[in-house]
C-alpha cells in the first residue's frame, strides 16, 4: 500500500516509524514530515492546508491511506475534503474535530451527558464575563475557545489578571472570539488517555503523563509537552472504568445522538483527584510527546490497527503492547518557549545510535547537505523502553549529553512525581 502521514513533528516521525515495520507498506510519503522522517519516507514539500493541492497530489501518487498527525487540518475538515473525492484518510472530520477545535463545544456537551469537568460559565461580552470573575474562587481558568496552539489558557490568580485574560481574548490574541470561557480551577494530577476509534466502537491506546511547563519541578511557562512516559502512574482498573463509563462513553453517545461517527485516536486530557477522572480537554489525535513514548510499545501492527478502524472492523482487531516502561525526553532550542535561534547545526546528531530499545524521533529539524539543523523550538525526542522508568530516564539523558547540543536543553527530572526526584 501506499501510504501518506500529514505533519512534521516528533508524533508524526514516531508514526512513520511504526507504519513503515507493516508488512503491507510499499511506500510511505511524509507531507511534509522533518530530517528524521526522510531516512524512512518521502518527504514532500507540499503546503498540507492547501487541500486542492494535497488531494491532487494523493490521486497523482494513488495513495491509498492519508493519516493526519496534528490538529489544525482536522479542525479545518482535512478529513472531509478527502473523503468527499474518495480517498481514505484516517482522522476525525470537521464536526467531531470540534471537540478540539471549540472547547464551548465540549462543555456543552458535558453538561447535557454529565460528564464530569470544572464548572464554568460562557460569555459574549467582557462586562459579564468580569462580573463572574469578581465573585468566581480564585484561582480561576479562562480559555479562549478554539485552537491557540496550546497557549490559549490562563490560570489567574486574581481578578486583575483574569481580566487581562479575558480582553486579550476578545481582542483577538487568539484569532476572532465571539465568547469566553471560565472555568474553575481543578486540584489534581494531570493524566492523558488515549482511545482510537471506528466510529463503531472504541478502545483503550494506552496512558501517559505529560509534562506541559518548560522547567523542571513543573515551574515556568507552558510549551508543547517538554517529556512524557507511559503508563501513567495513576492509573488503576476502578480509575480505568470510570473514565471509560463516565467520560469516553458519553461523549461518544453525543457524537452518535449528533449523527456523525468519530474515526481516529482521541486524546482525553484528565484531571484526577481521589482516583476521581475530570475532563479537562479533548484532543483529536494523539499527543506529542505522549505519541513517542507510547507507540514503541505498541506490538500490534499500527497500518493493520488503522486500517480496521477505516473500515469499521475494529471490533476483530487485538491492540497488543510490550510489557515495559517508556520514558521521552524533548530536547529543545534554547529559548523555548519564547524566541529562539533558527538553522543551528546539531553537530553529532549523525553519530548517536539507536537500537531496538531506544530510539530518536525528529521534530524541528532539517537535513541539508547531510548535515542536520535545528528549525523548531522542540526539536528531538529521545525514547527508552525498558522494566523501569528511572532507568529509561537515565538512558536517555545519557543519549542526550553523547549529543553534547550547546544550543539546546531538556528537562532532567521527566517522571519526578513518581520517581521521588
Ligand atoms: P488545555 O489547553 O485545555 O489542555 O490546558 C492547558 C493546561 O492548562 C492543562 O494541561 C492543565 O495543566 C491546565 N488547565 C486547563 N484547564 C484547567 C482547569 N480547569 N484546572 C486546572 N488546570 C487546568
Ligand atoms: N502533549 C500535549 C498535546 O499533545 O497537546
């Protein structure tokens, strides 16, 4: 088969790698994929938004699957535009992207199928919207509706800030906002679920713990996900079924009672206080870098896996996976989240191996003339499987100091919360 993956971060290299192990592959394309993804793909350089032009590009080369990797083309109906000129594409369309793409979306949705999540309030003007701060318990949450690439939350400590919050949001810092959203603010331990999906049914891809803030210790700004390992260390059979009943099984019901079916991975953000889940977001795909550190686990064939969920036969289809620990590492540019420097040569990078237990997915990086450049602020991935986390870690950072990058950091202490550093 020939196969097409959209996007070009260290999520999508991680799924290249793994469909480029089936047996049915015979060739794999990257749109427009990163240095790393060119070792097992054809990378193209075609603008992934400019859906006239990918949908010509994937008749001329008889594609056969198109798998979406990031949000934004989803939320922007990627899924759709394909479908409706007969091409397979492996994604959620644009009516179920919204539990991405308008977080209103989803707390509606939670309230009428009671699903649990922070209580909230939705507002048009900013009068209204103040006067719920003033008597609102701080700290309080406000959020832009849609995407904003994960920069659209404000946890404030006081009414000042929520303030601030909510005018540069109506003034437009995240693209046009009709309304605002405020929500309470959840005590608890943060957790990523994943379930992939045939529109049918559902099942259960694994879990991972994220960490969102650049500095060790969880301090400092928010970025896109500075490390992560698999499974999470809160979850449990009693944890496991209430999410699944009380949160995944509603909210597929609502996509049913809508009419649409949702086909793709679903990423459930979660809060957990006292073994208890809360939504806190959906994602419409899988997270980076959770993605990393969960698919090398992943024995069962990922091409076979998605392809079952194209043609609504997951049910027939076992998802097996290694019984081990998997520990991701970001190594980013200096300066992330904030400015950093483009075009920085990453020396050693062609020295470094990898092997059946650790592996190095690329994300901001550039291969010219044999050499590779960093390009992006979170720019490799360093992954080890093995029994135990603490060792994976030690792996890891070890890889990374071989690499010795002067313009790049990474955060040591990946996993603290369950590894007492
Ligand atoms: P989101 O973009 O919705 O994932 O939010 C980004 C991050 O903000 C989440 O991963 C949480 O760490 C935090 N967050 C969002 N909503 C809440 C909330 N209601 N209570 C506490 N933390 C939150
Ligand atoms: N790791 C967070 C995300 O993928 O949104």
């Amino acid at each position: 088969m020939k196969i097409a993956i959209l996007g070009n971060g260290g999520r999508e290299h991680a799924i290249a790698e793994q469909i480029s192990k089936s047996d049915k592959l015979n060739k794999l394309f990257c749109l427009p994929g990163n240095a790393g993804t060119k070792s097992i793909a054809e990378n193209v350089d075609l603008d992934i938004y400019d859906f006239d032009k990918l949908g010509k590009f994937v008749e001329k080369n008889m594609i056969d699957l198109v798998i979406v990797g990031p949000e934004k083309p989803l939320v922007e109906g990627v899924v759709d535009f394909l479908t409706d000129r007969g091409i397979k594409v492996f994604g959620p369309n644009k009516i179920c992207s919204q539990l991405e793409g308008s977080k209103i979306f989803t707390k509606k949705i939670c309230k009428k199928y009671n699903i649990p999540t922070a209580e909230f309030g939705v507002f048009s003007n900013t009068l209204d919207a103040q006067k719920y701060l003033q008597k609102a318990k701080k700290p309080i949450v406000v959020k832009a509706d849609g995407l904003a690439a994960g920069k659209g939350v404000y946890i404030c400590e006081d009414f000042e800030t929520g303030k601030n919050a909510v005018e540069e949001i109506f003034n437009g810092k995240f693209g046009t906002a009709k309304q605002v959203l405020i929500e309470e603010f959840l005590e608890g331990e943060e957790m990523s679920y994943f379930v992939i999906s045939d529109g049918k049914i559902f099942k259960k891809f694994n879990t991972a713990q994220d960490h969102k803030r650049v500095g060790e210790g969880d301090m400092g700004k928010n970025t896109g996900g500075m490390g992560a390992y698999t499974p999470s260390g809160l979850i449990n059979k009693e944890l496991d079924l209430k999410i699944m009943k009380d949160v995944i099984e509603p909210t597929f019901k609502a996509i049913k009672d809508m009419g649409e079916k949702y086909k793709g991975f679903l990423y459930v953000g979660l809060m957990i206080k006292d073994n208890n889940p809360y939504l806190v977001e959906y994602n419409v795909r899988m997270g980076d870098p959770e993605c990393q550190t969960i698919l090398p686990l992943l024995e069962t064939d990922l091409l076979e896996l998605i392809l079952s969920c194209c043609e609504e036969k997951l049910e027939n289809q076992s998802i097996n996976w290694k019984n081990k620990k998997s520990m991701c590492i970001v190594l980013c540019s200096n300066g992330y989240p904030e400015t950093y420097k483009k075009n920085l040569e990453i020396p050693n990078l062609g020295r470094i191996s990898s092997d059946e237990n650790t592996f190095i997915y690329h994300a901001g990086t550039e291969l010219v003339d044999n050499k590779f450049y960093a390009i992006g602020g979170r720019v490799l991935n360093f992954v080890s499987i093995s029994d135990d986390l603490k060792k994976s870690r030690e792996i890891v950072i070890n890889k990374i100091e071989n690499l010795n990058w002067k313009n790049g950091f990474f955060r040591r202490d990946i996993g603290f919360k369950i590894l007492d550093i």
